[in-house]
C-alpha cells in the first residue's frame, strides 16, 4: 500500500490524510508517539460530541496496545488534518483468518467539518486500500444519535435508524446497506443489588449440571483452552444477521495478546464462566473491564452461551456473578456498558431483567465492492 496521502478524488483544500505508523511507547523519543496521541485525542472527543458522555473515551496508554501488529489482521490508520489541525481518523482493519474478503473500516470525523467532502475523500481511501488487498466486502459499526423524521429499518425487523442524520444519509447515499442495529446499553452499578441476588438464585436452581469459575486475566493455564475455545465461538455464535463474519482461530498466543492488552497497562479483565460439571467444559462466560481511572464507566465485553448448552439460564448465571463480584472488585464505578444485537432477545431479555436501559443504538452497514 502507498505510504502517500493521494486520493482518487478532487482534493479538499487543506486536508492531509497522514498514515499513521503505531508507536511502542509514548514516550518523546517515539518518533510516532506525537500523531498517536493526536489520533487519540480527536478520537475521545468525537466520541465525546456524538455520543454525549465520556464513557467511550480513554487515555492513549489504555489504548494503545490495542494497535500492536498482530499475524491475524493488518491494521491500517489515517489522522485526518485540515490545515495542519486534526479533525478525524480514518481505520481499516483486514481480517487475516477465513476467506480473506472482508475490510471493516471506521471514519471517525468531527462534526465542525462535515459537509465538506472529507468522508467521500477518506472512504474512497479506505475502498482502494480495501482493493489493493483483495477484499470485496466493507463493514462499519456507526453510532446514530436520534433525529426526527422518517426510519429506515433494519432486515432483521429488528430496530431502525433515523433516516435523516447526517451518517445515515451518508452511508446510504455511498451504497451501504444496513445489515442490523446493535443496542447499547448501561446499568446503574449504584442500584441495590437485591434484584441480581434473587435473579443469580434462580438462575443457579436451572443450572445444576454446572458450576461457575472466576478469574482475573492474566488467564490461569488451566482455563486457557476452554477460554480460548469460547473467544472463537464469539464469531459464529453470536446473532450476525447478513453481515459477513470470518471465523478466528485463538489459541494460547491469542489469549496471552488478550490477556496483555489490559493488564500491561493496569486495566483490570475479570470473568466469570460457566463449567459443565460432569465433563469440564467451559461451557459460558462473562467479561468485566475497567480502566486505571477505577471511578469511570465499566465496560462488559463479551458474553457467550455456547449453542449446544443453551435453555439452563447459563447467561444470567455468569453475569450476575460477576456484577455482584464487580461490587467488590470496582466499588467506585457507577455503570457497565454493553452492546448486543437488537434481534439478540434472549441475551436482551437477560440484561433488561437486570435493570439495563438502552441509551443508543449503532447500525452495522456493509457494502460490495464491485
């Protein structure tokens, strides 16, 4: 790939589109570090501007070994400048496991400059650079804060969009078609806990045929495998209406790039799983994530019910106990964030029974390339 900033489209006066090549330490003798913390700031604050809240926002450090090179994927990032200020990010992501014909792609884009052809000038980036490796389907999750007016639903029947805001007419307008909405959703971690209590109780008397096994990442060796083998079936498993999902393959190694990606930088990763007792198979599990700030948003990341184990309440099971072992171990953070398919009704009938509002809601788009 050229290393330029030339685009096939007539030039935005002023605007660079500078690659970005991810440092090993921000320390000042990174030659990259200076463009990767402007790359994080105008990250945090577009989530800031689009989202209302700081919850999505974290420090470069936390983020950044997130963006070491890895063998399953090529990683490629964009700062968007105009007239030397940065004003957005652009990414893409090109999965090296499966078939190898998926780009998935971000074009992050302060509100300030829309309007003035810089997405049009970094999605025909992010489509040539999707051609020069082959690939032939693009994929995006945006975020659609609520305007009035018209929906577009999504063909899952299953939640919709605003029609007229800004990056739905956008992605319509540069054949995207919308594929499903993913719910976010957050949980008041000040509430009483006396309704988890009654819901983990009934939810242990459905599932007798197992136990639940904690623990904080790094993962112990003897859980590696089965952590490894739920990790993979995130992509299989998990509602994915028409978009296109490779399979992964995760491993020791895989688990150990995981594992360090939080606790290099002092984030703590605790899970809560589900074993069938009679063969020991990790059968569930449950992810809590918060940052060095113990005080901010935590964050569940996945969650899984293998298909084969499914209708034992396995999912209550395993994120109750961790919200009640989260009490302990994160006193001070105020909420946990989650995203889920909305067509995903079990898993969502869970968190709503758990007191789970939704409070936005992303499409997830694709495109062919021809």
């Amino acid at each position: 790939m050229s290393s330029t900033a030339r685009t096939d489209h007539p030039a935005v006066a002023g605007l660079e589109l500078r690659p970005l090549t991810f440092p090993t330490s921000l320390d000042d003798a990174d030659p990259h570090a200076a463009d990767f913390l402007a790359m994080v700031d105008v990250r945090n604050e577009i989530h800031r501007l689009v989202s209302g809240h700081d919850d999505h926002c974290f420090p470069a450090a936390e983020l950044l070994p997130h963006y070491a090179p890895q063998p399953w994927e090529i990683r490629r990032m964009w700062l968007l400048l105009l007239d030397g200020v940065p004003v957005g990010r652009v990414g893409v992501d090109l999965p090296l496991e499966g078939a190898q014909t998926l780009a998935l792609f971000f074009i992050d884009l302060h509100p300030d400059v829309w309007g003035r052809g810089i997405g049009t000038t970094a999605l025909a980036l992010v489509e040539r650079t999707a051609r020069e490796h082959g690939r032939t389907m693009l994929q995006t999750y945006v975020e659609h804060p609520e305007v009035p007016g018209p929906r577009l639903p999504a063909p899952t029947g299953f939640g919709s969009v605003p029609s007229e805001a800004h990056n739905v007419r956008f992605l319509v307008g540069h054949g995207f078609v919308l594929e499903q909405i993913e719910r976010n959703s957050v949980l008041d971690l000040t509430a009483p806990t006396d309704g988890v209590e009654r819901l983990l109780a009934q939810a242990r008397e459905r599932s007798t045929d197992y136990r639940t096994v904690s623990w904080f990442a790094p993962t112990p060796p003897e859980h590696v495998a089965g952590y490894a083998w739920l990790k993979s079936r995130m992509a299989t498993d998990v509602p994915a209406a028409e978009l296109e999902v490779p399979e992964e393959i995760w491993d020791a190694e895989r688990i150990a790039v995981h594992d360090a990606r939080y606790t290099s930088v002092g984030r703590i990763l605790h899970v809560v799983a589900a074993q069938h007792v009679a063969t020991g198979e990790l059968c569930a599990f449950n992810e809590l994530v918060i940052g060095v700030d113990r005080t901010g948003a935590s964050h569940q990341e996945d969650t899984l019910v293998l298909k084969e184990h499914r209708g034992h309440r396995l999912g209550m099971l395993v994120k109750c106990e961790n919200l009640l072992r989260w009490r302990e171990i994160a006193p001070r953070s105020p909420r946990v964030m989650t995203y889920n398919a909305e067509e995903n009704r079990p898993m969502l009938d869970i968190n709503e029974e758990l007191g789970f509002v939704a409070v936005a809601y992303e499409g997830a788009w694709q495109k062919q390339l021809h």
